[in-house]
C-alpha cells in the first residue's frame, strides 16, 4: 500500500515537474544574462548609486571603491546612507571616499513611522541624489556588501537605453565557497528563478514583475511616476514590490551576472536560516493556507521522488524506485544550469531535496516567529505584518 501511494505521488510528481520543463517560461535555464556592450553610454546618461548602510563595516570601503572604478560611465555620484550603525560603517565609508567630491556620506535620520528602515535610508539618498545631482538620469539602488565588476553600471545604462526600459537589476553572483553556501545558495537562486521565471518577468506583456535588491538601475523619472519609494514604504520584500510599481507603467528586466558578487558570508546554516526566515511568510502573505500549500508542494516536488527511491529499493518495489528515479533525475537536470552558473560541480544536484527540506522548514519557522511577534526581525529590527501587493518576491539574499 506505501508502495502504490509513492508511487502515484512520485508520478504526480514527475508529471508537475514535465510542467515546470516546458510550462515555465524556461526559467530552469539561467540563460538571462546581461551583455557586456556598452558602447554609446557616457558620462551624459548621469547616474547617481545610492547605498543604504547599516552595520557593514567589514564591506562597505570595498563597494564604493567598486563603484569609483566605473570609469565607463564617465563617473558616478554616490550617496551613501548610514543607517544608525555603531561598527564605525559611517567612518570608513568617509574615508573610502576621501578627497572625492563625488562620495557623499550621510547619517541617517531616525526611523519615520510606516516605514521599514532599508527603505526609509534609500529615500533619504534619493532625496540627497536629488539634491546633489538634479540632472542624473539614472539611480542605481545597491546594498553596502556588492562589489560591482568595472564595467556593470555601463552595461545596465546600455541594456536600459537601447531596449527603453525602466528598470534594470541584476542578481549578483552570491558567495558559494562553505558547505552551506555550496548546499544552499545555488538552490535559492534556482527556486527564485522557479518562483519569477526570469524570461517572464522581462516581457513587457506578462504581468510578472521581479528584481533583486542588491543591484537596481532605475530611470529617476520612471521613479518619480511611480510614486517614488513612498509608494511601497512599508514593503519587507522592497526589491520586487519597486518592479511591480514600475512594471504597471513600463518596463523592467531582470538578470543574472558572474561579474558583480555579494560579499556577505554564510559560513553558518543559523545565517542562512535567519535571513530567509525573516521575509519568507511576508511573500505567502501571512496566510496558513498559502503556508500549508508551500509545504506540500515543496514534499510532491522534491521530497517524494527520493523517498520513493530509498522505499522501492529497501521494498523491493521496482515501479515504485523507477518512478521515483526518473523524476529525481529530471529535477537534477533542471537545477545543472544554475550550478554552472555558479561554477559548481553537477554531483550537488542530487542534494537539492535536502535544500528543499531546509527551505521548507525555514519557512515553516517564519510563520512561527511571525504569530510569536518576531517576523521581520532584522539587524536589530523588527517589523509588524504589512499588506503585500501583486508581485511582491523573495528578497534576495545579498
């Protein structure tokens, strides 16, 4: 009887995941690059980086001197926005841009009512942006822990000129080096390129709308349409619900890159699993049904095919270990693409069940923290439930 029942759930299975091969907009393949060209960009297109900062003193002189080396844009404003560290983050990014007069730095004010704090410091330096640089055409919305390869801000200016879009972003290449990272990194890349199929979020003519925090080229004007960063204040996921305010006017693209990496470090599973935890019952907009649905969608997918593998073999049941099998060996080749994006061997396909069991149980424990008065916690911070909108995503993990 065990044996008929896996076996049924591993065909379910293999028939959701035929779905996702051909009924996905191919997102399996990680083929949404951004190209290196950037010929006809120039210092005229103006851009300004605005660098939300809190408690990142160990990175932050390595992101602005990243930036600084954007010779191709014929140079670049950037603002950076202290957000009330004690680590000294303010004092070195001062002195990471000593003698620039184009590296501002400025303490942020104190925490406005609504708002969640990455939000309210980027506002404060689209404010100063504004001040300082009233003619930049572009904003480029980073984090404090990127370092940007030489060339990028140019190549998105390009991508954003010559196919008129309104916002550009790239997931940087995340670190990939411990157990943890090589265990659990390529899988979230893969799950959220599963959640906004990439090809999707980048046609004009689909709803989907997706971007990732850690690297956001956005035209100021199509900014100021859109209601400005006000408009999604009080947004845990900023990242996505900035491209759905803007994809509702224009266009968007979204993309993956080898050249600009995170620098932050996940050596611990605890580190992992307090960053997803913090936003992962916000994109099931805090609801038990959504959460139960995650969690037995996420088993049929990735925890039946190896269950029924193990079974059928200690069983003797043949159907049950081949129907198992085959639909873990389609789930492998689906996630290949994204291990070589991330220079990873193909052997660590065959541990994406155990990254899906993890995952699932992180945000199991989300909604736990959520109804213990604890969701949203971050970097000292922590956020009451606010209502989420159509598009809202998984914030990335940079």
């Amino acid at each position: 009887m065990v044996g008929l029942v896996l076996t049924v759930l591993a065909v379910a299975s293999l028939a959701a995941w035929i779905v996702l091969l051909f009924g996905r907009g191919g997102f399996w393949r990680a083929d949404q690059r951004l190209a290196n060209e950037t010929s006809g960009v120039g210092g005229a297109s103006g851009v300004v980086a605005v660098i939300p900062a809190r408690n990142e003193a160990g990175t932050i002189a390595r992101t602005i001197a990243s930036l600084r080396a954007q010779d191709a844009v014929g140079g670049i404003g950037i603002v950076v926005v202290d957000d009330g560290s004690d680590d000294g983050t303010g004092e070195l990014a001062r002195a990471a841009g000593e003698g620039d007069p184009d590296v501002v730095v400025i303490d942020g004010l104190p925490l406005a009512a609504g708002w969640t704090g990455k939000l309210w410091a980027m506002n404060q330096g689209v404010a100063e942006a504004a001040r300082r640089w009233p003619d930049a055409r572009y904003l480029l919305l980073t984090d404090a822990d990127i370092e940007h390869g030489p060339d990028v801000v140019a190549a998105l200016i390009a991508k954003a000129e010559s196919e008129v879009r309104d916002l550009v972003s790239l997931m940087v290449l995340l670190r990939c080096r411990t157990f943890w990272e090589r265990l659990l990194i390529p899988p979230f890349v893969f799950f959220f390129q599963k959640l906004y199929p990439f090809p999707r979020v980048n046609d004009p003519r689909r709803p989907e709308a997706a971007a990732a925090g850690g690297c956001m080229l956005v035209r100021r004007e199509a900014l100021e349409q859109a209601g400005g960063l006000s408009a999604i204040r009080d947004r845990l996921i900023d990242d996505c619900a900035l491209a759905a305010q803007i994809k509702t006017r224009g266009s968007i693209w979204l993309g993956l890159t080898t050249t600009s990496a995170s620098l932050r470090t996940y050596d611990r599973l605890s580190e992992v699993w307090r960053m997803v935890a913090r936003t992962a019952y916000t994109q099931l907009d805090y609801r038990p049904a959504n959460l139960l649905g995650t969690a037995l969608g996420m088993t049929v997918l990735y925890l039946v095919p190896p269950l029924a593998v193990v079974f059928g073999a200690i069983a003797g049941e043949a159907v049950t270990a081949a129907a198992g099998g085959l639909t873990w060996i389609v789930m492998m080749g689906t996630f290949v693409p994204t291990l070589r994006l991330y220079g990873q061997a193909t052997g660590w396909a065959i541990a994406l069940p155990l990254a899906a069991l993890l995952y699932t149980a992180m945000t199991i424990d989300s909604a736990r923290q959520h109804h213990l008065g604890r969701g949203g916690a971050w970097k000292g911070r922590t956020y009451a439930a606010a209502p989420t909108v159509a598009g809202d995503a998984g914030e990335d993990v940079v």
